[in-house]
C-alpha cells in the first residue's frame, strides 16, 4: 500500500468513520477491531450507525487499534474461509455472512479440527460406536437365544447307512462303513467313570464348568475356516454333541457353526452335564462301523462297555480325532497314511498323554495308572455277513474311489457315518458271472486236502473293464470279503510277465528304434518307427542283449546280460508278430533296449497303468513284465488299444445322492495315449497270440479276440489279458499266504498246482476267460476290429541287417487276412516245427503255453532277484545251462499284498 494512502490512527474513541469501517470488514474475514480499539456492537454489527457519544464509552473497554493486519490475522484464527462476523450475522463482509459454527450432536468430521484429525473420531465417538455394536449384538444374540429351539435327539441321531447299487439302479447293499450301522444307546451309569474322565480329559477340560461354548475355541475355528482350514479342536464336548446328534450335518461353514454355538448355549442352559456327556458318547463315531461306546466297546475289546479299564478307555477316547488315523489295523484304501504302524504310533502317544493327563487332574492314582505299560490288544476287524461273497470287494472299491475323487471335502470318515446313495458301476450279472467261471476253475482242479503243498494259498483276481467308458463292470476279489481281505482285482504284487510286451510293441510303432549314432534322447524324428510284419529280430536263446549303440549291456556285477528263451526257444530272426505270437522273450528285451526303457515306461504309462505299479529302474527285463500293475489297471490299458488308442481311467463311481441331492457325479475325462494306427495294430498283432499262438485257449465263438499270456519267474504268477471292441478283462493267478505276517509273505511256486506241471497263462487263466468272456458277450453283437492301416518301415535289431534267406518265413494269413511271416509254425498246423516252441512241446492237457516250460522254464532270463530297482545280482544275466531261464527276475515274493489300493489312491 503507498505511503499516501496511509492514514494516521484516528484519535482514541473513534467516532462514525471508525464505526464505518468496522462495518465494512472484507467478507470471509473476521472484522477487524474499529480504530482507536472499539468492537462494533451488536447494533453497529447488524448495519446500525453508533449514536453519537457512545463511542466513549466503548471505547475505554476496547483494545488498542493494531491495524488491518491484526485483524486479518485475528480472522484467520476463527477458521480458514469461514467468512464468520465477529458479532455474529448479518456484517456486510463479502462472505458468506455467516456467524460461528456451532458443534453438531454426532461430532464428525470434527468441529474446528483440521487435516487429517478432522477426520479421526474422537475417544468419545469412538467409545459410543463401540457400545452401541455390542449392544446391537447381545440384542441380537439374546433374540437368536429366545429364537432357538432344541432339536429332537431321538430323531436327529437316527442312524442311516450308506446305500449301493447296482449299474441298473437296484439296490446292492446296504451298509454305513465296513459293517451296518451299529449303535446301541447306553445310560451314563453304564459308562464307566473312568471312559468319562478319559474324554474330558482328552477333549474339554473345562467341560464341567464352561457354558457350552469355548469363545477362544470358537475364534479359532472361524480363523480356520476363513482360511479354508480344519475347524476341529474348536469345539467343546457340548458343541460335538449338537453337531452329531441334534444337528447332523458336518459342514464345515460360517451358518452351521453359528446354529451349532446358539443351540449349545441352550443346551449347556437346560441338560444336565452328565446327559449331555452320555449324548456324546452315544452317538461319537469310533471306526470301524461302531458309533456310540458300547458298540465301540463291543467292536474293539469284545465287551460291554461297563467293563471296560481305565487302559482301554484311554485307548477309545483317543480314536475320537478320526478312527481313520488312529485305528490301530489301519486303512490305506480310505487314506495312504493310514498304515497300522503309523496309526499305531499315534494312538499309543494319545493314549499315553491321556492316561498321564488323568493323573495329573486327578481322575486316576497313580498306582493305577503304573499298572498299563503297553497299548490294550484289540480285536482283528471283522466283517457283516452282507459284505461276504464279491460284495465287501466292490463296496471297498467303490467307497475308495468316492473318498479319494469327490471334491466336496468329503473325507472317508464322514463316509463311514453313512447317509450317502452311491451309484456304482457294478454290472451285477457280470460280477456272478466271473464270479462263476473262477470258481469252476478252482473246484475241478484246486484241492488244498488232496495236494496241500501244492495247492495251498492258491489265489484268483480278475476285472472287468468297458473300454469306451473306463466303467469297471466286474471284478473277482477273492473267495469272500470277510474271510480274504486282500481284494486280489487291485494291487497284489503278482509281476504281469510278457502280458507287458504290448506296450513295447506300440512304444517301438509310435516312437521307433533309436539312430545308434546320436544321444539316448533322441527326438522321434531321428528315430526309425517299428513294422511288426517287416521288422525283425533274434529269436535266439541265451541271446546277448546289447544297448542301443550295440555295446553289450553288464548287470551291476559286471556280467554280460544273455537273455534265455521258454523251453530254449531258437530263432536266429524273426517278425515282431511272431515274437508275439510265440511269446519269445529275447526280440523283445532287445526291442525295449533299442526303443529305450524310459520311452516304453511312458509309453506303459499313456496307456493307463499307474506310475507306481512300474518298477524305476531301467533293467533288460523291465520289457518283459517285472512290474506288478493291479488287473484292474491291466483291463483298463488293454482297453486303450480297444479304443483305438483312447484311454480312459478306469472308475467305480458313477454318482452319490445325499439327502436325495446329487453331490458327485463321474466326469468322462478320455485322452489320446497314442495314435490310433498304432492301436489298431498292436490289437492286430495281439489277434494272432488268440488265433494261432500261446491264448488259442481263450478264444470265444463268434467273437474276434486280442490278448496276451503271461507267466513269471518260477512259475510264481499266470495271467491273461484280451479283450473285444466292447469288453476287456484281465484275469491273474498266483500263490500267496497272504494271511501271514506282512515280512512274511512270500509268491509260491505253481509247479504241480491243479495236477499241472506248471501254470501258465494259457492254462487256468486263459480258461477262466474263456468261460467268462463267453456268458458276459452272449447276445451281444461280435463288433469286428479295425482293419490297421500300414505303419512303419523294416527294421532290424540285435546285429541283424536283412533277413537270412534260409529263415525267410513263408506268408501266413494274420487276423487282418495281411501276411504274417512267420519262421515257427503255430500250434494249429504244424507237427514238425524246426525247432521245439512251447506250443507244441507242452504236454499240458491244455494244449499251449506261452511261456511257462515242463522244466520250470518261462519267458524271461534272470532269477528271483531280479526285481529289485537295479535288476538283482543275476536278474536277466546269464542264467545256468538248462534251467530256461525266467519271465522278469522277480523277487521271492513279488510284493505284498497290499501297497494301496486301485481307486483308494497311490499305490494302485
């Protein structure tokens, strides 16, 4: 401002001007005090002039005039922008003309606070916030509270069972868990003291004292299932108690544990602690098909549940985490960690912690306590008379399959409660009928009495499988589920033997011999794919198996790998077709090394057999069937060549009902494992082995057949595996105690079994199929085969180059009416072969072996140890003069019998 616009300070009292300019204060500033220190007044304010001589006045209580800067900054302190008249309304500043803000009832944002703790509610709205919620809750609870009503105990605990059916709808079974529903409700009286103290102790501590409800308990199950967690060990005995016998629904969600706290609450209000105590244990799930203690009592211990010890109460009490994980016998088929050793070890900790914990709060002395030393014995699981015959195996099966594949969080457990309608795929008249055909076999030719050394611990499995679906339509687990547990369809640890060779076969026409000048890994571009009509290989005995490259191949111990032949088979060259059909051993370890054993495993495995049930090491022997695939699996992978190359794992489970909601249903999941051309020609070359070599036994009438025999090492295990374009089955036969300890069990020798000399898979288990495969397609249609088209070019291995004229083989008529050479002839229509096959040499009643010979020979080099991960000390090796060798060097007992399970999970 220039200096001569500058007034001096009026003299002290003001006067009119002094009162004008006080009304004239800039708007959206506080009014600056009237020069000579006087405030406008209220009147001077409102646009009044002072009346003469009252100035004075004012003035002497007025502050000094400090000019238009005081005043500014005294207008800013009032609020940034306000435009607030000094006096209140009504200035004639160029604001709003508004006077002080007044504070509001709810204070936010926050009267003449700025910036961010404007925004920030003060500890006074903040506290009124937060009682305000809590009210609103506990007015709410209290609603809900009055709101609640107890559920009928007598009709929530009713006990269901778990419902099968047959393919066609009809009812198979039914059955909650391995036996019927089994509960017989007790009083508290007749639950000893000591099995009460026991499941407090072990579950709710606080159970005598608390309301029902555990609130850190509860907070931590919320926390839990927020992150999509197990909720258990949140709840209290009270809570268990509404969620099985009032609720019945073990969900793990927000709502049912809401309802769950709410009626726990009530009921902790209006039972007795001892009724709610005796609810619990009436109706809480101990495995084994036993709900309630008494069952429990009566299942484990054989007693009633009032005799029970101290011990044996620990020992129930510890099961209530989950049967499945702490039942000593233990239950792979529902979870793989469900071993009995594991399941062991953790319950002997529980019921250990549990008895020590009794002491410490009380329940139990001391002295008594000292008096139990080791986990009380209980009793071996036994079975429900419904669940005998192939019914326990297909329930098992199914139940398996349900509670490893659903995706709605269903555990075996909840299963076992029951409650569910399970709809297999069982073909109940295809089930009887296999059922049949291998019990004619084992009551014409098996007799433990008259031959026990021979015929003791003789074991049948087979299965049933529908190529273009996967359904498995049948399957023979044994002679009864509550007298053999092992279901012998699954896995058993019998070696499959040359039923392997197939997968050879089509890995060497997919991918092809190896260029013996570039790496082991080599792109099928380099590669030469396989004729099985041109292509050629040694068929000779003691033959010396060579790597790709041709550097002969040493085992571990540094000698040469001389592959024998069955009953000395010699060949110098022959077509993959007639390795086939003669089941010759040394084309075929040959051909795996050429194509490479890794290439034939994933070829194997493509196919439809399990990555666990094929051996890991890359031994010779591994082409000839050392790996112990389950029948199911087998069945299954022959149906990809049936289904020109399609695979489709095979499935037990159609769809499950609960409460009349489907909550399961199978999804057809097929892939392209190889190409159909190759398919179509292995089922081609596989049509030969059953028209004109060693499965001439299995042929049906009317009906075009593929398959393949298979016998193993010291006659330990037999097999047959064929198939139609709508049927494939796989039967397998071993001897195997295995009722006996798990380090026990050994694979028996079948030499002199059923009165034979040996047995081979062209004997009983060809027969077996035969019989079956006939009832099961009678009245169907006899669907013809694919004609293959032509694959592959003329390759030779084994230090072959072309073809010796003097074993050019003359053409045969193959199944496909295309030329098969062939250098031996077939069992039908020679008497003099050059040299002797095991077709024409066998003096068996059944014709033709294809691998097992009179003199204990069978299809493979090696001994008894060479399944091992690195093929044994003389696994495929040189073999003594004479002895003829053996199908794939297994081990004394080729497994156990159990290892999981084909639909349970791993293992299968």
């Amino acid at each position: 401002m220039s200096e001569h616009r500058r007034k001096q300070p009026p003299p002290e009292g003001g006067g009119r001007a002094a009162a004008r300019r006080a009304g004239q204060q800039p708007s959206g500033r506080r009014a600056a005090p009237s020069r000579g220190g006087a405030s406008a007044s209220p009147a001077d304010s409102a646009g009044h002039r002072s009346a003469p001589g009252h100035s004075g006045r004012r003035g002497a209580e007025e502050q000094p005039y400090a000019g238009r800067a005081a005043a500014r900054r005294a207008a800013q302190k009032g609020g940034r922008g306000r435009g607030a008249d000094p006096a209140g309304a009504g200035g004639r500043g160029r604001g709003r003309g508004r006077g002080p803000a007044k504070k509001r009832f709810i204070d936010y944002p926050r009267f003449n606070k700025y910036g961010w703790r404007r925004w920030v509610p003060s500890w006074r709205l903040s506290g009124a916030l937060a009682v305000a919620f809590l009210g609103s809750l506990m007015a709410a609870g209290s609603v809900a509270y009055a709101l609640v009503q107890l559920p009928q105990p007598s009709l929530a605990s009713k006990a269901e069972n778990n419902v099968y059916y047959w393919s066609d709808g009809t009812p198979m079974v039914s059955t909650g868990g391995e036996n019927n529903v089994n509960r017989q409700i007790i009083t508290i009286d007749q639950i000893p003291k000591a099995m009460q103290d026991a499941v407090v102790t072990q579950e709710n501590k606080s159970f005598y004292t608390d309301s029902g409800v555990d609130p850190q308990g509860i907070a931590r199950a919320v926390v839990n299932m927020a992150k999509g967690q197990e909720t258990q060990g949140g709840s209290t005995i009270t809570q268990q108690y509404v969620k099985n016998a009032l609720l019945g629904d073990q969900s793990q969600t927000m709502s049912r544990k809401a309802k769950e706290i709410f009626i726990a609450l009530k009921v902790g209000t209006k039972l007795d602690k001892r009724q709610i105590l005796a609810g619990y244990l009436n109706t809480s799930y101990f495995g084994r098909g036993a709900y309630g203690i008494q069952a429990a009592a009566r299942t484990y211990f054989g007693v009633d549940a009032k005799k029970l010890n101290p011990s044996q109460c620990a020992f129930l009490a510890g099961l209530l985490k989950g049967a499945t994980l702490y039942d000593p016998a233990g239950n792979t088929d529902l979870n793989p960690q469900a071993t009995p050793a594991a399941n062991t070890a953790r319950l002997t900790y529980r019921w250990k912690t549990t008895l020590d914990q009794m002491v410490q709060g009380g329940y139990l002395s001391a002295s008594e306590r000292a008096k139990y030393t080791a986990l009380p014995e209980s009793q071996p699981i036994k079975k429900s008379a419904q669940l005998s015959g192939q019914v326990g195996y297909l329930v098992d099966l199914a139940k398996s399959y349900f509670a490893n594949n659903n995706n709605q969080g269903i555990t075996s457990d909840d299963l076992a409660k029951g409650g569910y309608e399970i709809y297999t795929t069982f073909d109940k008249k295809k089930v009887k009928q296999l059922t049949d055909s291998v019990e004619k076999v084992r009551k014409e030719n098996i007799n433990p009495k008259k031959r026990p050394t021979k015929d003791t611990y003789v074991q049948f499995g087979g299965a049933s499988v529908e190529p273009g679906s996967g359904k498995i339509l049948a399957i023979y687990g044994g002679e009864d589920a509550t007298k053999h547990f092992t279901d012998n369809a699954d896995v058993t640890g019998a070696q499959v033997g040359s039923t392997f060779k197939p997968f050879v076969l089509a890995a060497s026409m997919e991918h092809g011999k190896r260029n013996p000048t570039l790496g082991e890994d080599q792109p099928d571009s380099e590669r030469t794919p396989v004729n099985p009509d041109k292509s050629r290989y040694p068929g000779k005995n003691m033959l010396k198996i060579k790597d790709y490259t041709g550097k002969v191949w040493m085992d571990k111990d540094g000698k040469e790998w001389l592959q024998a032949n069955d009953e000395g088979y010699n060949q110098p060259s022959i077509t993959l077709r007639e390795a086939m059909r003669e089941s010759v051993n040394s084309a075929f370890v040959q051909l795996g090394m050429d194509v490479g054993i890794p290439t034939v495993r994933t070829e194997a495995e493509k196919a439809g057999l399990s990555p666990d049930q094929l051996i890991k090491s890359d031994v010779p022997s591994f082409s000839i069937g050392i790996s112990d695939p389950s029948a199911i699996r087998m069945a299954g992978a022959y149906g990809t060549f049936a289904e020109h190359g399609k695979q489709r794992d095979p499935y037990s489970v159609e769809k499950v009902l609960r409460n009349g909601k489907e909550i399961f249903h199978h999804q057809d999941k097929a892939t392209q494992a190889m190409p159909a051309q190759v398919a179509d020609n292995v089922t081609d070359v596989l049509r030969t082995v059953v028209d004109k070599g060693t499965g001439t036994n299995a042929q049906v009438p009317g009906h075009e057949i593929a398959g393949k025999t298979g016998t193993t090492d010291e006659n330990k295990s037999a097999w047959f595996v064929g198939y139609t374009p709508q049927l494939s089955t796989a039967i397998d036969m071993y001897r195997l105690d295995d009722n006996a300890k798990s380090t026990d069990r050994k694979f028996l020798p079948m030499y002199g079994t059923g009165a034979q000399k040996t047995i081979q898979g062209a004997s009983f288990p060809s027969a077996i199929f035969k019989d079956y495969m006939t009832a099961a397609l009678n009245g169907q249609p006899a669907l013809k085969f694919t004609k293959p088209e032509p694959i592959g070019d003329a390759v030779y291995g084994g230090g072959l180059h072309s073809p010796e004229p003097s074993d050019s083989p003359s053409p045969t008529d193959s199944p496909s009416n295309s030329p098969s050479p062939s250098d031996t002839p077939s069992v039908s229509n020679s008497p003099q072969p050059p040299p002797p096959s095991p077709s024409d040499s066998c003096t068996s009643f059944w014709g033709c072996s294809d691998d097992g010979g009179q003199n204990g020979g069978t299809d493979t080099g090696g001994t008894d140890t060479g399944g091992t991960d690195d093929g044994g000390t003389d696994g495929g090796s040189s073999p003594p003069a004479g002895t003829g060798g053996t199908d794939d060097g297994g081990t004394d007992d080729g497994g156990t019998d159990t290892g999981g399970g084909f639909i349970g999970g791993p293992g299968t």
